[in-house]
C-alpha cells in the first residue's frame, strides 16, 4: 500500500470560498479515488476585524474593501449561488461578521484531538449558514462541543491562549509561502494549488502526485 498524499490548505473561517473549495476538493478527492491526507492551517483574510463587528457583511466588505454596497451585494449574490451548486446553503443576511482568531485556536485543538475536520466543516456551516457567531468564547464551545471536544477544554484552551502561538506560526508559514489569499493547498510540500477550483483540477495534481511518488518508489534496475 502507498502512503496517502499530504495535502496542507491554508484557510479562514470568514473566507466564503474556502468553504466552496472545500467541498470542490472533496469531490476531487472522491475523483481520484487514492488516499489522502488533510490538514488545516490558519489564515486571517482581516486580522483587524472588532469581535462585534456591528453591520451587516455587505457593510464589512464595503467598507473593507472600498467597493459601493449595490456592487458587493452582487458579488455576494454571485458567490451564493456558486455555494448552491456545491450544496451550501449560504445566508449572508445572517452572516455575523467577526475576528476569526479564536476560531482559528478552536482549530489547532482539534487537530489535537484528531477532529480538526469534523470542527472546520461545523465552524464554516455556523458562520455561512447558521448566522452563528464564531468570536465568542462560549458560541466557540458550543459549536465545539457538537463535534465531540470538551466543553471545559475548549474553554481552558481559549482563556490561556493555549495555541495563539500556533495560529501565528501558520499565518507566518503562509507568508514564507507568498500566499496572500485563501484557500490554498499545498501538496506534498511541492505543489500549490491557489483557489476554490474545480474537482477536476484537484484529482488531476493528486493524480500527478501520486504517480510521481510511485515512480521514486520503484526499485532501480
């Protein structure tokens, strides 16, 4: 048996198309039917976002990024769609705007735990679907807790900072890389795949990879 592929996303929770790309790498990965391992890092797309952002997303990103609101609704709507299409049910009405560091923290504690995907699917659904707030502590447990980690855990976790050194390390990782936008995979250390792309994509390099690696794995004659 191969050993699986190791494939390495920066993400934020608030990036609307890390979760569009997640999904999309799902199904590439279902395409190339190999093994294959995940691990998520943290990247903050606006470190200076308050916790209680108060205003709506078209506000933030207005405001953010210096666009009229009529423009960014429409990108907005845009970006709903496109998450149809991978079965996500966005609902930016909802969204609560928020500093995703602490959720972030939650992250390297379930990669801890070994459910660091089971919590980044549970934090993109409570922030893009749910309308939930992801920069509270307690909101933070909550969401936590329904993905099997310790309510008291996560809490001690969060009070002492326990993995805010780690955050910043994989946001420093991310700048040795040049990345400056997410979602972006890195795979087996030697490929970058920068983007939401389509599944096709995805099983194409994983395929590339691992026909690459059994080829060093042969004997030489």
């Amino acid at each position: 048996m191969s050993e699986p592929i190791t494939v390495h996303v920066w993400s934020d929770i608030a990036c609307p198309w890390c979760f569009i790309g997640k999904r999309r790498f799902e199904k590439g990965v279902e395409q190339f039917g190999g093994d294959v391992t995940l691990e998520y890092h943290s990247f903050e797309l606006a470190p200076d976002t308050p916790v209680d952002f108060e205003g709506s997303e078209v506000d933030f990103l207005a405001g953010h990024k210096g666009m009229p609101t009529e423009q960014v609704a429409q990108m907005l709507d845009q970006v709903t769609a496109l998450a149809a299409a991978e079965g996500l049910d966005y609902d930016f009405d909802a969204v609560r705007h928020t500093k995703t560091l602490k959720a972030h923290e939650v992250l390297h504690l379930a990669k801890a735990k070994g459910l660091q995907l089971d919590v980044v699917e549970r934090l993109f659904s409570a922030y893009f679907e749910q309308g939930r707030h992801v920069g509270h502590d307690e909101d933070l447990v909550a969401i936590a807790v329904e993905a099997g980690l310790d309510a008291e855990e996560v809490r001690t976790a969060l009070a002492d900072g326990t993995y805010r050194d780690a955050v910043e390390q994989d946001i420093a990782q991310a700048r040795a890389y040049g990345i400056n936008g997410v979602p972006f995979y890195v795979i087996e250390n030697k490929y970058g795949v920068s983007g939401a792309q389509a599944p096709e994509t995805f099983a194409q390099v994983l395929q590339k990879v691992a026909e690459e690696k059994a080829g060093a794995a042969e004997p030489a004659r």
